[in-house]
C-alpha cells in the first residue's frame, strides 16, 4: 500500500466526481445524485482503509506522497497522516457523504450544487492532508468560493437575506486568510535567511530554530487568522449568520469541518513550528475562549431559530477546542482534536435534521412547533442523538472530548477551566428546552401532514448518529490514534505546561 497513492485518491475523488457531473447532460438529475454519492462514498471507505491501516506502533506521518512542484519557493505537493490528521480527514468524509443525502431533494440547479459540494469537500479536506504550508493555503482559499456561491444561491434565512450571511461570511474568511497569508510570507522569508534555503514543508519549518520575537509576531497573526475560522470571540458574530444563511449542506459542512481547518492549523502551524510564540499568545486565547463558552451559550437561551440556537452553540463548543489548544499539554490537545470531530458530527447532524423539517415545514421557529415526536419519531431520534450529545452525555464522544480538554486545561488555568465548566449547565438549559418545546407535550394537528424522515432522508441519522455513539462507547478508536499522534507533536516541540495563571 506504501506505492499507492491512496490519499490523492481519497482526496481528489469527490473533485473527479465533480467533473463528471460537469458533463452529465443538465436534465440527468438523478444521475447526478448518484455520481455524487458514489465518489462521497468511496472516499469515505478509503478514508477508513487509511484509519485501520495506519501504524500506530511507528507513528509519525504515514502514507507520505510528495511531488515538487516550484523548485524556487520550494513548494511541493506533499501529502501525509498522523493521528491527528486521520480523524478530521474521516469527520470530512463522513459529513461529505451525509451532506450529499442531506441534499437529495434539491430540484434547483442540482448540476451546479453538487458540483459546488463536491469542490468544497475536496478543498476542506485538502488542508488536513498536506504537509506543505503553501498548498496548505492553497486549498484553504478554494474553500471560499463554493461557500459564498452555494449561500447565495441556495440559501434562506428569516432574520438576514442570504446575500448579507454569504457576504459577511466571506469577508470574515477573507480577512482571516490575509493575516495567514501575512504569517505565511513571514515564515518563508525567515525559514530561507536561516536554512539558506526557500522551503514550505512543515517539518522543516517545525525543525527550523526561529527567533523567539519573531515566533510571537506570527504566533500572532496565525491566532487572529485561525481564531476568526474557528469563531473565537469576539470574531464569531458571521458564524451564526453564516450558518442560518446557508443550505444544509453547507452549514453542515461549515460547522462540521470548515472551522475545524482553524483548530487544526493552530495546532499543525502555529505550536508545531511556533512553540515559543504559543507559549506566550495561548493564556490571551484561554481568556478570549471562556467569552465563547460562556457569552455564546447564553444567548442560545433568548433564541428561537433552530439553526440560530445550534449556530451559538457552535461557537460556545469552540470555546471549549480553544481551551484545550490554549491549555498546550497532552491531554488538552487530545481533547481538543476529539472536541472537533465530536462536535463536527454532532452539528452536521443537527443541521441535517434541521434543514430537513425546514423543507418540509418552511418555519425554523420553536414556537411553531409542539409534539414533533407523534408525526416524526425518526426525526426525532436525530434531534434527540444530537441534542444529547451536545450536552455531553457520558456514553456519547462529546463527553470524551470535555472531560479530556477539562482534565488538560485545569493543571495550566484552574480558575478559567472551572468558568468554563458552568457552560454545561447553559448548555443543557438551552438543549433540553428546545427539545422539549419542539418534540414533545402534546400534538399539534397542524403538523400531521409531515411526513418523516424516509429512504435517502435516513443516511444522515445513520451515518453520523453511528458515528456518535461507536466513538462514544469505544473511545479507544479515536484516544489512541490522536495520542500517538501528540505523543510525537509534543516529543518533537517539548511543550511545557504555564503552570499557575488564572
């Protein structure tokens, strides 16, 4: 399997199915669908050939393909795995795959939409396969395009037109990936006058000796560029917007995955090869993360849209991704990585069930709704799924990901970590009474005609609902994998813990 290019084939095929759908004729609908999920399926069972067959007794990257590309700015298309890599990889697939049902009913344009899907998978998941800083950006710049055609396009939303949630989630992103690019520039000019030579691959950038105040400056600009993707406060307000704005194929995807490209380059890029400026910038990201947590939990309990509610909690779950990041232990930075594909799966499920009442019922307003669980059970077995594993409840992997990022965080910020504990206890007022007003008391003959979740409807519950409970129960299928990854991360960098502050 070493001579096999497995990851390029994971990587490139939803942008092969892409193409052939380009020439489908326009009418061949269903053609279309089943292209779609075909080549969303596929790379979803290489991903999980890549999982299974990773080695974790050797460790390290694995599976490495690399083609020079510019020799003069020693750009390459480089591509590897570790065990922080692999699961976000997986968490693409899995939503990609669900993203693709979620959508079956789309009648408007469906050659452009899942053509658009299909790119925006395989640029998402180009970021969390390369080892190269610039191909890195690469992909994380072809991530913007489909997100702001398939919001304006496809969107809807109550409180803002999707023209403005498409806009000001562009430029949000946009101005994220002009301090990247600052850093990037920096990291390049800097890694050639010491090396001597032009070089963009991570482990030579991670090896390379940078000057302490230099580490700090760009340290700098990668927290305000990743923190923006990944809704730190107080840069979250085009998240929710964003999310209410897009179809449910995008917001499952952009609360799914798209953030997590910024937990994954903070961790990848910015302690990886700028240890000393973590040290320094992490306890401003600890504090600015407790706002998230706590401020975005709260307003959950004044809102009545559906995806405006789980929009909120998605930055108070962020908050929690920071603290592990910002805590720069092993434990929290294991936490963290199991905290991003918890809450990837557990969004996109909430989203898909969401976006499928929505369809269906053409209101997303909680008081609209009233004992949803008579006409809908399966529905309602999706909402429950997700509703419970937002809350953290044991036997489900968001409990995992919590308790590991609060047992990392509280050796380094005791105070902040017991803060950020009281976000639990907003988390589940907000879960369990929307629950409850949406699913149960009694019925509301006004929704009788609904018909549940039925035939494709179903990939989504069954997909990411297993992906919920098996991580759940069996932690050892992400904890090992992601720990041996960190295990080199942190051999490599010799991260200390900042014992003592707040």
């Amino acid at each position: 399997m070493t001579n096999w290019p497995i990851l390029s084939l994971t990587l490139f095929m939803p942008l092969i199915g892409a193409i052939f759908i380009m020439i489908l004729p326009r009418d061949q609908e269903k053609a279309i669908k089943y292209v779609a999920a075909a080549v969303t399926l596929v790379s979803l069972l290489l991903s999980l050939v890549i999982t299974f067959s990773y080695n974790k007794v050797a460790g390290g990257m694995q599976f490495i393909e690399s083609i020079p590309w510019t020799a003069d700015l020693g750009v390459s298309y480089a591509l590897g795995v570790d065990g922080i890599s692999i699961p976000l990889m997986l968490l693409t697939n899995l939503i990609g795959f669900s993203a693709v049902f979620a959508s079956w009913n789309i009648n408007d344009r469906v050659k452009e939409f899942f053509c658009l899907l299909l790119i925006l998978t395989t640029g998402v998941m180009g970021t969390f396969l390369t080892t190269d800083l610039f191909i890195f950006f690469l992909f994380y710049e072809v991530v913007v395009i489909p997100i702001y055609l398939m919001v304006i396009m496809w969107g809807s939303s109550k409180r803002v037109t999707k023209e403005y949630a498409g806009m000001k989630l562009t430029i949000y992103l946009l101005i994220g990936s002009a301090f990247l690019l600052v850093g990037l520039i920096s990291l390049f000019v800097m890694s050639k006058s010491i090396n001597g030579a032009p070089c963009m691959d991570l482990a030579v950038l991670a090896a390379t000796q940078f000057p302490v105040g230099f580490q700090i400056f760009v340290f700098a600009l990668m927290a305000f560029g990743f923190g923006t993707l990944l809704s730190m406060f107080p840069f979250h307000a085009w998240s929710p917007d964003g999310y209410a704005g897009a179809p449910t194929a995008v917001s499952m995807i952009h609360a799914g995955v798209l953030k997590k490209i910024g937990g994954y380059g903070l961790i990848r890029i910015g302690i990886m090869v700028l240890p000393a400026g973590a040290q320094v910038i992490a306890p401003i990201i600890a504090v600015l993360a407790l706002g998230n947590v706590i401020y975005a939990a709260f307003i959950c309990l004044s809102q009545k849209d559906l995806k405006y509610i789980v929009g909120y909690s998605s930055v108070s779950h962020m908050g929690y991704v920071l603290i592990g990041i910002a805590a720069l232990n092993l434990v929290s930075l294991n936490g963290a990585v199991i905290m991003m594909f918890a809450h990837g799966v557990m969004a996109a499920l909430f989203f898909a069930m969401i976006g499928n009442l929505y369809e269906k019922s053409h209101t997303r307003n909680v008081d609209d709704f009233g004992g949803l669980a008579h006409q809908m059970p399966r529905l309602a077995t999706g909402f429950m799924i997700a509703g419970l594993a937002s809350l953290g409840l044991p036997g489900m992997v968001n409990f995992i990901g919590e308790f590991t990022i609060f047992v990392g965080a509280f050796s380094t910020y005791k105070v902040l970590t017991i803060l950020a504990v009281t976000g639990i206890i907003f988390t589940a007022l907000y879960i369990l009474r929307t629950l409850g007003n949406v699913l149960y008391g009694p019925r509301k003959e006004e929704w009788d005609h609904l018909q549940d979740l039925k035939g494709p409807e179903m990939v989504p519950l069954l997909v990411l609902g297993a992906a919920i409970l098996i991580c759940g129960i069996f932690p050892f299928t992400l904890m090992d994998l992601i720990t041996n990854g960190f295990g080199d991360l942190v051999a490599q960098i010799g991260l200390v813990q900042i014992g003592g502050m707040f």
